[in-house]
C-alpha cells in the first residue's frame, strides 16, 4: 500500500517527504482554503515539492462541460496533476472526456460513498476511486467495509486500471484496517502519519535508555583516577 498525504501544506509536505514514505499528495478545495493563498500558486508548489508522485487538485465546477475546461488548465500547472472530480452524472461524463481520446487528463473520483459510485467512476475511466471512510464512520456507517468491498469487487472483476484510495482517515486503526483490506493508497493527514510512528512504549523505552545510559556514564565518571566527563 501506499502513502499519500492528505494536505495542501507545504511544511507538512516537506516533513513527511523527508520520512521516505511519500507517494502522493492529496488536496480538496477545504485543505487548501486553510492555507490562505491562491489555489493555482499553492498547487504549483505542492507539484514542485513531489514532482515525482501524483497530487490531486480538485474542480469546483458542477457542470461537465466546466468541470473539462477547469480541468485542463489545472492540469497545465504541472505533469503530476491528477484532477479530482466529485462523482455524480455531470462529474462522470467529465471523467469519460478527459480520460479518453487526445490529451488525456488522470482523473481521481472523489466524495465516493457507496460501491456503485466507485463501480461506475472506474468504468467511466478513473485512474483513482476515493471511499471517505471516515466520514462514513461519522454517521454510524461502516467505511472500512466499503473499502473492502471495492477492493474485493474490482479484484473479482479484473477492474485493474483504478486505484482504490482510502481517504478520510481519522486515526493509525484506519491505516491498518484498509492495508488489511487491500487498499492500494491510503491518504492521511499528516497528524495521523504522526502517530503511526509513535507508541508510548517507545517513549519510554527512549527515556529508559537515556537514563541507563546517564546513569553508567556518571558511574564511570566517579570511579577513582578518572577524569569528569
Ligand atoms: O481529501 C479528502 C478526504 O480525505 C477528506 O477527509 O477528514 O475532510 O473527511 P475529511
């Protein structure tokens, strides 16, 4: 499974390439208003940061044929763009026209709650499905069952030119629910990357050894003839 960074920040972008676990970056229009500048210039820079991975920008058109043209001037700001489309019959017919015939454009269908949207986003021609799982759990739903049955399904049915993205990830179980479940990509944010790496065990193992460690060297240090360290 990979990794993608849910985020359109650019410190949490250079922190979590520097862990060597990077595949991607994912954005939607919420992430980058948080960070207060113009979308275009912000999208550049995220493209620059991971130029050899995907990031995802997504159109805020709700006709088809706006959601084509957005989609291609966002797709001129770099070679790594993969434009993400909210399912729904205009979003469709908006991946079947940038993922077919000439210029074709990657597209990453996104707000996906059910099978059937995953099923006729992948038919229509996306290169990525994105389950919000944890907004599925939110509601008393169950996100990661909806993973596992997209990823069960296309398997079954040979649908192997889609990528499953596990998005809305809320916490470290998600990330380990949906690599049991098959997910080719799971987007976090970069707090829940934060905390996979952790465990307060190794915390105090950390903080044992330190001390141990303090401990033998002042022993040392007091043994007779030696001089303070
Ligand atoms: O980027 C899409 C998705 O991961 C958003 O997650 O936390 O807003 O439900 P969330």
């Amino acid at each position: 499974m990979k990794f993608f960074l849910d985020t359109a920040n650019l410190e949490e972008i250079k922190e979590a390439s520097s862990l060597g676990v990077l595949r991607g970056v994912t954005t939607n229009p919420s992430l980058v208003s948080k960070e207060k500048v113009a979308l275009e210039e912000q999208v550049e820079k995220i493209c620059a940061l991971v130029q050899d991975y995907p990031v995802s920008v997504e159109v805020l058109s709700t006709s088809a044929r706006e959601m084509v043209a957005e989609a291609r001037r966002l797709a001129g700001i770099a070679s790594n763009i993969v434009i993400k489309i909210p399912i729904c019959i205009e979003g469709l017919k908006a991946v079947y026209a940038l993922t077919n015939g000439e210029n074709k454009v990657p597209c990453n269908v996104t707000l996906v709650f059910s099978f059937n949207q995953a099923l006729l986003a992948a038919i229509a021609g996306a290169a990525y499905v994105s389950p919000f799982l944890g907004r599925i759990d939110d509601i008393g739903g169950d996100g990661v069952g909806l993973v596992e049955d997209i990823v069960a399904i296309f398997e079954k049915q040979k649908m192997d030119k889609t990528e499953v993205i596990a998005a809305s990830i809320r916490h470290p179980r998600h990330v380990h629910q949906v690599a049991a479940a098959g997910a080719h990509i799971a987007t976090v944010p970069f707090s829940v990357l934060k905390q996979m790496a952790g465990h307060p065990l190794t915390d105090l193992g950390i903080e044992k050894f330190e001390a141990d460690w303090a401990r033998a060297l002042e022993a040392m240090n007091s043994l007779p003839g030696t001089e303070p360290g």
